[in-house]
C-alpha cells in the first residue's frame, strides 16, 4: 500500500508532530509499503503569525490538488492521511471531500488549550473547529484512551486509537554527551514555547544543573530570564542520545501535551521522568516505576533521582514504533488505484459538503 502524508508540520521543524511522521514513514517501509509526503516545502510559506519558527502554505489548494491527483493516477493501493490541521490539511480535506475519498486524519496538538494559552481564544472556538475538520475522517486517530475520551466528549465521535513508541536503537544507552557541569544534571526537551510550561522546570530550586535543549518563540526571553540555565538549541538524533544519557532525570512539564514522545525517548536512553500527573505522563507512565508524578515538580524531580536506570531502559522496548505503526497501517481506507477523479462532478459533492457545514452549525 502507498501512504500520503499530508502534513503541515516537516522538516526543518523539530517537534513531536515531525518525529512521529518521520518514526512512522520508517517503519512502514520496512513493512513494505511505500510512502509519500506532501509538506509546506512544496509551497509558497509564510510565517505562523504570533509562532516564530513555523511555517504555513499559503493558498495551498490548487496545488495540492494537483500533487494529490499525479500521486492517485498511480496503480495499486493508496490511502490519504491527513495529519495536520493547517492549511495543507485543510485544503486536503476538502480535496477529499470534494472527491469523496476516503481519508484519515490524527490528534497531534491539543490546540484548544494551546491557543488559550497563548492568545485566550476560547476553546469552545477551537472545538467547534475541530469538529468540522475532523468530521469528514473515517478515523481521527488519538494517542491516548484519555485524549479519545477528551475528543468525544467534545462531540467527535469517530475516534481511533493509535498509540505513539520509540526508536530503541536511535535512543539507547551511550557515550554521555560531556557537559562539564555541577551534577545531577536535570533536563527539559521540546518546543520552547509557552504551551510547553517549560518556566515552571526552569523555576524549579534544584541541585546541579538545568538543561534546556529546543528553539521556539520563548527561547530568547527565557534565556535572558534564567541565566544560569544551559540552552542547547537543537541537536540531532545522536547528539541528542547522548545528551539524554548524560541527565540524571528527564523533566517534563507540560500539562497540554497528547503523549510526550521526549518521555520515551529519555527512557529508552536510561533516564527516568519527572512530571505532572496530568493527560499524556498519566496515559503514558502512570502505574510504571520508571516515573515520577507528583502536582509538585520539584519533589518528582528529586524523587526521580532514586530511579534505576535499567528499569527505565526496559520499559521503554515494550514500546516499538513497529506496533505502533502496524496500527496506523490498520486504519488506513486504501482506495484501489488508478483513480479517476473526473468520475465525481462537483454538483454530486456539492449537497454532501453543504449538509457537513449545516450539521457543524448546529
């Protein structure tokens, strides 16, 4: 089967959106099948307003449309996932739609919170949003049992369960990276952003050394702010192995995030976790002996200390990309290629369009 990715969230970006595309389009070529990736590189860009860092298409439609009609005039099995809820998600949305194809779509970002915080929209705004742009899916895949029920109750029923892994053989123990600094050593990974609440590990009164690495918006405030903090941009896979190697204990703490990729990948390096028992370290880690909960992050933090590396290590191999990624692979709708696009009129699509925006309304 050929996958389509449609996504505005790619390379150069660094973030958990990239990095489950990226872990996911690996494993399924070991699998067998063939992948292709349709991102804002194959358009005109502007700047995210008010989000430094981040990219969008602009006007992406007729564009799309053509790449997606050479991808579908291929033969064989082909399925369209949706990844993003951007304007290349949107536009191919409503490709879909218009053609009636059938089409995934996933729940990286829990923009309702994340929008709030940043700029106090509404998140009855954001959902009702989400609502119309996931409707048309025949699947919007979440992560966690949590993040499917959040979905439901906010009125989108069509809910699939696809979990997140990580890459044991990328992230193992090795070599620290040589940091020649005052131990323990206290990491924070990500996006460095307001919705990430990386100021609450930075506030933390901690021994030794706090660790930021990522670039976002709030990187030049924070670094201004907390000087005694090292900031180590962005680093690559292996660097960044390395580095999670050379921590005592990895800090997460975010209270928005779906799942928290970073958590497994500090594990699978031997580092234990430190967060709040909020939706994404409860999915992911609650129950375990390889993480620390506690509404109080300071108090993880030190507690995290006590964790046998080893442990951590073996938590994190039962959780493979590969069953993760035979998930996703399972709920794909693969159409059976080539497909004709002219079979469809736009009147035939018109009532099925017109009858999505009236039900949204209500």
């Amino acid at each position: 089967m050929k996958i389509i990715t449609v996504t505005d969230a790619w390379e150069p970006q660094v973030n958990g959106v990239v990095r489950t595309i990226q872990a996911t389009n690996r494993e399924l070529e070991r699998g067998g099948h063939t992948v292709a990736v349709i991102s804002p590189r194959d358009f005109v860009m502007v700047p995210c307003p008010g989000y430094s860092g981040i990219d969008l298409s602009l006007l992406p439609y007729r564009r799309l449309a053509k790449l997606l009609a050479v991808e579908l005039a291929a033969s064989g099995e082909i399925a369209i996932h949706v990844a993003t809820e951007g304007p290349l998600g949107q536009a191919a949305a409503r490709f879909c739609r218009r053609h009636r194809l059938p089409f995934t779509t996933a729940y990286h970002t829990r923009f309702p919170q994340y929008l709030h915080a940043m700029f106090g929209v509404p998140e009855s705004w954001t959902y009702a949003f989400l609502r119309r742009f996931h409707r048309s899916a025949t699947h919007v895949m979440a992560p966690t049992p949590s993040v499917e029920r959040e979905l439901r109750s906010a009125g989108i029923d069509n809910v699939a369960h696809w979990t997140r892994g990580v890459d044991t053989e990328a992230f193992q123990p090795v070599e620290p990276l040589p940091l020649s600094v005052k131990g323990p050593v206290f990491l924070c990974v990500g996006r460095v952003s307001v919705e990430k609440n990386i100021e609450a590990f930075l506030r933390l009164d901690l021994p030794g050394t706090r660790v930021v690495a990522g670039v976002g918006p709030a990187l030049e405030t924070l670094k201004r702010r907390f000087p005694g903090v090292m900031f180590l941009g962005v680093l690559d896979r292996e660097e960044l192995a390395r580095l999670y190697c050379a921590a005592d204990v990895f800090v997460f703490p975010s209270r928005t995030d779906t799942f928290g990729l970073v958590m497994l990948e500090a594990l699978a390096c031997g580092t234990p976790v430190a967060a709040y028992p909020v939706q994404g370290p409860q999915d992911v880690l609650g129950g375990s002996h390889v993480a620390v909960l506690d509404d109080d992050l300071q108090r993880a933090a030190l507690r995290a200390l006590r964790i046998e590396r080893s442990a951590c290590r073996r938590f994190a191999l039962d959780h493979s990309w590969a069953a993760a990624t035979r998930q996703f692979a399972s709920l794909q709708m693969p159409l059976h290629g080539p497909v004709d696009l002219h079979r469809f009129s736009q009147t035939a699509c018109r009532p099925v369009v017109a009858a999505s925006l009236v039900k949204g309304r209500r």
